[in-house]
C-alpha cells in the first residue's frame, strides 16, 4: 500500500470520529522555537497527524462557567480522539503513535511559566497546512478563523505531509489588540504571556502564591476572612477543575472567528 493511500485511510478515520478538519507535517518541517526536540519526546518520530477541532459558540458568554465549560467539552472530545486514532494507526499499520493534548499536562516550572507545550500545537498545525498565524499570535483556521484548536498524534509512520497554507488570513484589524485586558498583545509577534495569564486565569498558579504568601502573614482572624472570601472560593474551584480561563476576548472578538 502507497503511503498515500495510508494517508487518506487515516483521514478518513479521523473525520469519522467528527473531527473537523485533519492535516498531516513531516517530523522535519516541524518547528517550534521554544518546545523541546521531537526526537526528545519521541524518538524515531516522522509524521505529526494534527486534528483541528471547532470552538463552540460558548466562547462568546460573559459567564466563565459556561464559556469555560464548553473548552472542557472540547478538551474531553479531543482527547477521545486523540487516543483512538493512536490505537488505530497501532491496530492498522503496527505503526507506534502518541498523543499531544490540547492543554495540560505540561511543563508546570520557572522557565516555562507552564505556558510552552512539549509539542507546539500552533506550530504544528500551521506545518501541517492547517492555518496561519493571525495577529493575536493564534492559528487561524480558513475555516473556524481564531475559533479552533488543536491537537497532534506523532507517529513512527511515514505519511505525505501537507503543503503550508500560503494565503495570510489575519487583516490586521486589531481588535484582538484592542480588547486584550492586559495589553497582552502590544508587540507583534510576541505574547506577554505573564500578562496575560494574569488575565486570563487570575486563579492559577499566581493567585495561589498571592493567596497562601498574604495568608501565611495573616491572623486567625484575617485567616478565617480569607476563607470566606470569594476569590478563595474561585482558588478552590480553578484547583480543583484544572486550568480555568477568564477571558477569551482573543478568540470571541477576532471577526475570522465569527465574533
């Protein structure tokens, strides 16, 4: 069987688990400054399979629950079908394949700031034809716009790569600029990504150092205060759940996105 051939067979798959959209990169023509090696993550690795994945319309509420809970959704669903096309590339081809999600786990330390993935899902998608960056320093989709995400099956499989998408698809109209809270997005090209998570998940990993540090100068009295504090109750929550987003103004506000 030509590797062509192979190649439609896992798109075929692929959309049949409701994918939206599917590309393919040669492990060569992946680049992501900031990620670590391929070879480091898989060794013997040829082919990123990437799946991109529609955003719900949940994005557009002003209620984080719902908003946040349509990612989750998403997150869940991708992560279903990230592990049934490994085991189907095993099954099918004897062919070994690991996942790449859509969030965490990943790297939780000083350098990171628990922002850099070990496989880039932007990178990867524009490698695989799938979109180019827009100014929000997203991918965006010739499709879905900003409202898209991603994620990769790397495999020892060789399968023709996809060609770049060569269209620029971001007009620089730059509302994603102008309705960043956190002026995340002043310099182009580059995310202030402290600011932005500052935004964006004010219950992460900030919050809670920001909490336990006035926590541990505090009384009993200012301690039982804390606890009945809101933002406590929202520390909790965010701990408890995961990653919580606050903001999704870059997605919701990008006209490419429907927004």
């Amino acid at each position: 069987m030509s590797s062509e051939a192979r190649k439609e067979i896992v798109k075929e798959f692929a959309e049949g688990l409701g994918v939206d959209d599917v590309g393919f990169a040669a492990a060569s023509s992946y680049d992501s400054p900031r990620s670590p090696s391929l070879e480091s993550v898989f060794p013997g690795v040829r082919t990123l399979v990437v799946l991109a994945y529609a955003e719900l319309p949940s994005c557009e509420s002003d209620n984080m629950m719902i908003a946040m809970n349509g990612r989750l959704d998403l997150m869940e669903f991708s992560r279903s079908c990230n592990y049934k096309l490994a085991r189907f590339l095993g099954r099918e081809f004897g062919a070994k394949a690991m996942t790449v999600p859509v969030s965490y786990p990943l790297l939780m330390s000083r350098e990171t700031q628990g922002a850099i993935g070990d496989v880039s899902a932007r990178h990867s998608a524009v490698a695989a034809g799938l979109g180019s960056f827009g100014r929000n320093n997203l991918v965006l989709h010739p499709r879905f716009g900003s409202r898209v995400i991603f994620t990769e099956v790397l495999t020892d499989l060789e399968l023709p790569g996809d060609p770049p998408l060569e269209e620029r698809l971001c007009d620089d109209c730059m509302e994603c600029v102008e309705t960043c809270p956190s002026g995340a997005l002043e310099v182009e090209g580059r995310t202030d990504v402290l600011a932005c998570l500052k935004a964006c998940q004010p219950y992460g990993i900030g919050g809670n150092i920001r909490f336990w540090s006035k926590w541990a100068a505090a009384d009993e009295a200012q301690r039982q205060a804390m606890l009945a504090d809101d933002g406590y109750w929202k520390l909790y929550h965010a701990g408890s759940l995961g990653f919580q987003y606050f903001c999704f103004n870059c997605i919701k506000n990008c006209p490419l996105g429907g927004g």
